[in-house]
C-alpha cells in the first residue's frame, strides 16, 4: 500500500480531509522531501502548497500531489479554502502536536473548515516500517558505523570535546550523510555523566571516557548509536560499569521481539543494571522508536504497554552515570522480528581504549 493510500483510510470516519503541516508527514505521503509547505488530502484530490524556492523542486518530485505555488497574493490559508470548497471539505484532521499556538490560530481562523486534533493516528503509519525504509534505516547506519570506525583514529589527548565533535560530523557527512539526525552528543571524562552532555572546551586527558551519541540522516530517515571508549587506558571501576551496561544492553537485545511490550525488554536491561547496584544511576528509559524523526513513538521504557510488532524499529541504549565521575552508555538501532530482531548496528561494543 501506498503512504497516500495508508492516510486516505483515515477519511472513513470523523474527518473528510487531512491537513499535513510537519515536515515528516509531507514526506511519509509524497515520498519525496520538500523543506517547507503544507498539503491537504481528500478522496477527491490531494494538493501540495509551496513558494517559489522549493516550487521546481515539488513539481518534479513530488507524487500524488497536484503542486500548487504560495505568494503573496496566494497565500496558503486562501489557497487551502479554495481546495477545500472544491472538494467539500467539512472537517480537516490536524497534527496539533506540530504547531505552535500561533500557527493554529492561523488555520483555525482563516480555514473554512473545523480541525480536529488526529496527530496519533497520523503519525501510527509511520510505526511499522515497508522494506524500502528499512533498507534507508539501513544505509543510514551504514554511513554512522563508518564514521564511527574513522573517527576513532581522529581522537588525541590535547583535543578539546568540540574539536572531536567537528571531527565526527565531517566522518558523517563524508561518508554520506545528508545530514545529521540530532546534534551529536560529544562529552568526556566527568561530563560523560550528563546523558545529554553538550561539547564544550574541555581537554581530552588520558585515562577519560569519551561518549559520542550520533546518527546520520540518509534520505529522510535516522540513524541512532552511542558507543563510550576509553582514553590511554581504564581504571577496574570503570572496566565495570562499562561491562554492566553491555551486560544490560545484551540482556535487553535477547528480549526483543515482535509481541513484547518496550517495558518488557526495559525491565530485563534494568534488572542487570539494579543487580549490579548501579539502580539509582540508569535514569532514563532503555530505548525509543526512530525512523524520519529520531525519537518517535512508542518508547521502550518502564511506561512502554504497547506490545512491539514485525518492523518497528527501535534504540537499545542503557546507561550508568557516576555524577561527577563518569559515565557509559552504549546504544544499537534493532529491528523487531517475528521470532527476534535484527541489529542494524555493526560497530563493535567491547571495550575500545584508543
């Protein structure tokens, strides 16, 4: 089935048309990236509203839509009520987790038509994943392994966190990365106990951790991994968190499969982590699903109930923070199987000292 045809299945009940504002349901429905614009789907036609500087761009990519051009004279809300007098529109579903306050009292002013808020069911298409996203998911992934192996010869004592952070985006976009798919995550020695440690100007030293979280972004889709090396060498107490967290993450890998629910593979992660005594210090949730957007629902987590099914796609990364030690976290992107998974992440997670 079509992405359009998956959306047009939504105008069966309260709603007779779709109102796409994000970026990534324009995408999921044409198949095709375009910056900025918004689209309107109906069984009697679909438009897609742009300016001119993505204009040529849409009428030659786009598929399903009849491209429409915005300026001045035209702009989007008249050009939105003309499609939705034409194709008797009486009710749009929106993506209210999408616009800000501003942005809806636009279209809830200017549009002759009610919106009803239907983010979640526009957003469930995107949970389960066709074998053309997989295969992107895969490629993206690709090109973040790459970069993580070339990166690992780019680390020096001396270096600063920022400067290794620049490194590690040029590995990304040189192995072919469109894009990043999140600000990199690049922190060392005490500041890998932030789980969303920012890189600043500290000095890379022997005997540091280093975390690097990192994805690229290939075609629209996201890659996701964290791996944590060692700096020159590894005290015990280090060598042992970072061995408790592989330990999890492997305990968790082995719960994967279509029919559990993400609380079920978190819990099996978190009990690893508890029983070494490390409970307190692994704070957040064990995984999230990814795919045009980095994080996307549903979350493998202590609140996870919704039971995982063949080709969701989601993180595995647990982690121990020491604050104002240090801190591990490793992180794999797997697909869910029938009878398992598969992990699209191949760089290796034993312990690397560089």
């Amino acid at each position: 089935m079509k992405n359009m045809e998956k959306y047009l299945t939504l105008l069966d009940g309260e709603v007779d048309g779709l109102l796409l504002t994000s970026r990534y349901s324009r995408l999921y429905s044409a198949e095709y990236d375009i910056a900025e614009g918004v689209a309107i789907v109906t069984k009697k036609g679909c438009r897609y509203f742009t300016d001119s500087r993505y204009i040529e761009a849409a009428e030659n990519g786009l598929q399903g839509y009849e491209v429409i051009m915005v300026d001045r004279e035209h702009p989007y809300v008249k050009l939105i009520n003309e499609a939705i007098e034409e194709f008797g529109v009486t009710k749009l579903g929106f993506e209210e987790d999408y616009l800000n306050v501003a942005e809806f009292r636009y279209y809830e002013k200017g549009l002759n038509a009610e919106l009803v808020p239907m983010n979640k069911a526009i957003h469930k298409f995107r949970q389960i994943k066709e074998e053309w996203e997989l295969n992107l998911m895969r490629r993206a992934q690709e090109i973040t392994d790459k970069a993580f192996s070339e990166v690992l010869g780019r680390i020096q004592v001396g270096m600063t966190e920022k400067e290794l952070q620049a490194e590690l985006i040029y590995c990304l976009y040189k192995n072919g990365a469109d894009n990043t798919s999140f600000d990199p995550i690049v922190v060392s020695g005490p500041n890998t106990s932030l789980p969303h440690g920012v890189a600043g100007d500290r000095v890379i030293q022997k005997g540091d951790f280093i975390t690097m979280d990192f994805g690229a972004l290939y075609c629209g889709y996201c890659a996701d991994m964290t791996r944590t090396v060692a700096v020159g060498y590894a005290t015990e107490e280090m060598e042992k968190v970072y061995n408790t967290v592989l330990e999890a993450q492997m305990a968790g890998i082995a719960a994967t499969k279509a029919g559990v629910t993400g609380k079920e593979i978190d819990g099996a992660a978190r009990k690893v982590i508890a029983d070494a005594g490390y409970g307190k210090y692994f704070g957040h949730g064990y995984g999230h699903c990814l795919g045009m957007e980095v994080h996307e629902a549903p979350g493998v987590n202590p609140s996870g109930e919704t039971v995982m099914e063949e080709n969701m796609i989601a993180s595995a990364e647990p982690g121990i923070y020491l604050p104002g030690k240090f801190g591990v976290r490793i992180e794999d992107v797997l697909i869910f199987k029938e009878n398992g998974y598969e992990d699209i992440t191949h760089s290796p997670k034993n312990l690397i000292i560089v």
